[in-house]
C-alpha cells in the first residue's frame, strides 16, 4: 500500500505489481455498493470493477485489455483491491476501538 499527498475522498488505497500502481476508488463516500481500479495516472485505464458490497451478491468485471491476464495475477489485484478498499482513508481518522463486558 502507497500512501497519497492528496487524495480524493473517493480514493480508498494503491496497490503495486512491481512495474505499476493501482489506485482503488468507491462509488461514493459513504455506503459504497461498488469500486473500481485503475492505472495510476490514468483514471480512464480502469482494470476492474466490483459492485455488490451492499448487497453480499459480488461481481467483478475485468476491461477487455486486463481480462486477458493469468487467472493469478487476476485474484492478486482483486484480493489487494479489497484491501485497499476496506482500509480507512485519510479523511477517516481510526478511532481506538472500545470493548465493553457485561458480567451479568
């Protein structure tokens, strides 16, 4: 994961293949049902985008010059897309989490 200087509230994280970055970018800022992946640099080279989140029904659609990459390289930029997606952005400071006990 690569940090960004200024980001769009949309962009949830980068991911590397060693020879590109790939930046991760939600639907919207709150409830996102799908996200996206593209070239860094490039919004319009979009690799792959997911939709479903909210609903648990995934899909992932591959653009026609990425579908044809080895089924593995495939499921690696997909499992680092959701990693990325699903780590808290920049405008979403981690707040320390709280753990409460009821004993009876």
């Amino acid at each position: 994961m690569y940090g960004t200087t200024d980001p769009s509230p949309l962009e949830r994280g980068q991911f590397s293949d060693g020879r590109r970055v790939f930046v991760v970018r939600a639907s919207s800022v709150q409830a996102s049902d799908s996200f996206l992946v593209h070239t860094k640099g490039n919004q319009s080279d979009v690799i792959l985008v997911v939709s479903g989140l909210s609903s648990g029904d995934l899909h992932a659609t591959w653009s026609d010059e990425w579908r044809s990459a080895t089924p593995e390289w495939r499921e690696w930029a997909r499992n680092n897309a959701f990693k990325a997606f699903h780590t808290v952005t920049p405008a979403e400071p981690a707040a320390p989490a709280k753990i409460r006990f009821c004993r009876g």
